[in-house]
C-alpha cells in the first residue's frame, strides 16, 4: 500500500509521532455523553488507528483528497460508508449525526477558523472537539479578556464550550514538518443551551468589537447602533478585548433595551 503524498494546497502536514496521536485520542473524555465520533482530515490514519480500537466509539472519517480516501478505503474496509469523501466545510452534519456526537483530528491550519465556526455552527450536536491547530490559532481560542490574544473566536467559542489547551507540538513531528508550532486543544460544550440574550444581535456585536478592536465600543459598533441610541453605559466607553464573555451577554442585553425603546 503506497504511502500517500502530503499536498501543500491542503495544508497536510501527517503527524508521525504515536505517543502525540495517542495522546489526542486520550483526550476525548465525555464519551459517556456520545457514542459516535468524526474525525476530520485521517490522512494516512495515524489518529485512526488508535480510534478504532476504542469499543466504546463509532468512528466516522471525512477527507477530502481522494488519495487518502482510497488510502483509507485499503486500510480500513470494516468502516465501509463511514468513511466519507468530500469537504467537511460543507459538509451538512445533521444528514449523518442525528444525536450528540464529537469531533478530533489534525486539522489543515489553512482552513482552522472555519472549521472552528462549523463547529459552534453545530453547537447542540457536538459536545466535545479534540483537535489540533497552529499554537497561535489554539492559544488565541484559550485566551481571557485583556490580552493580546483574546478576539472573536475566544468570546464566541468560550460562550457555548468550557476550553482546555491541553499540550503543545513541536514541528519535527510532522511529515513534512510546518513552520509553526501546533497546539491541542480541548472544547467541552457548556450548559447554556442558549445564551440569555439575542445570540444574532450578540454575534454581530462580537464581530463588530473586534473589528475595530482599537476602538472603543461607542465607535466601533456604530454600524450595529447609531451613536445617538447609545447612552452612558460603561460599556460603551471599553474596548471589545475588555470585555469577558458575561459582559458581551449583558452589552447585547442592553442594546436590545435600547433598540426597545427606539422603536416605542
């Protein structure tokens, strides 16, 4: 069975190391919520392999490079159809998952924030996520109110899931090594099925913050509500990265009284 050949336009970078992939397996840990599991990008099945040995899971494989599919078809015939071909960008979960399910893999750093937003896209499905991600990306998820770091991803995934950073990867563990360091990462969905405030108006204010992050609030989320509609809360005086996730709740709370009394 010939190996197959890691395409730079995929972003494929095969971990070689057993004890890391074993390591990533081994943090699934809420299995007791699920019983099926996707694994996003197997390539040649390092991941896999460890995987199907767990009884207590279903695992599911989505790639899309053709070669790795039939890679993988040779490799694993008992999965037979859960072995998917195609994008897991989009990908429609719920045609294959009607029940609570997890996500893990080695993801492709070209393509981390989206899979990151189907994810959260997915919220009430998935309960759990195990994945590697450039560090960068992995510490910017992980990161609190007031840093550097902290943004739209960290508010938005820190919402609906209690995060981990579980360990870091050097490059050397690769075939063919990145240029960065990887991180892996832990999501456990949270208890808010929803969050108590309009979760379209709190997205769009999330972005809107971030977007302008040198501005504060008042000015960067004019696009959102005009100037005049805003009054004194402190809020609107802060910058986004000041604000923890309770405090974007609240703000959004707030500028949904105030479009309240606007329209009255």
């Amino acid at each position: 069975m010939s190996l197959v050949r890691a395409k730079k336009h995929l972003g494929q970078h095969f971990l070689t190391d057993k004890n890391i992939a074993a390591k990533i397996v081994n943090g699934l840990i809420h299995t007791d919520q699920y019983k099926q599991v996707l694994e996003v990008g197997p390539g040649m099945g390092i991941l896999t392999d460890i995987l199907l040995e767990r009884k207590d899971l279903e695992v599911y494989m989505i790639d899309i490079d053709v070669e790795s599919y039939h890679f993988l078809q040779g490799k694993y015939p008992q999965v037979g159809e859960r072995l998917i071909n195609g994008d897991f960008l989009k990908l429609d979960l719920k045609t294959i998952f009607t029940g609570k399910f997890a996500i893990i893999g080695n993801f492709p750093y070209n393509i981390s924030s989206q899979i990151l937003f189907t994810i959260l896209e997915h919220r009430n499905q998935v309960v759990e996520m195990v994945g590697m991600f450039q560090k960068e990306v992995a510490e910017r998820c992980a990161s609190k109110s007031g840093t550097k770091e902290y943004g739209i991803l960290s508010v938005l995934i820190q919402a609906y899931y209690d995060i981990e950073y579980l360990f870091s990867v050097k490059p050397g563990t690769f075939n063919p090594p990145p240029k960065v360091n990887s991180g892996v990462i832990r999501l456990s969905r949270n208890k808010t099925e929803e969050l108590p405030c309009d979760e379209k108006l709190f997205w769009r204010t999330v972005k809107g913050g971030f977007n302008q992050r040198r501005k504060t609030l008042r000015n960067a989320l004019s696009g959102t509500i005009s100037k005049d509609r805003m009054d004194d809360h402190p809020f609107f005086d802060k910058r986004a990265e000041q604000l923890s996730v309770a405090d974007f709740v609240t703000l959004t709370q707030h500028l949904t009284h105030l479009n309240t009394i606007a329209e009255s």
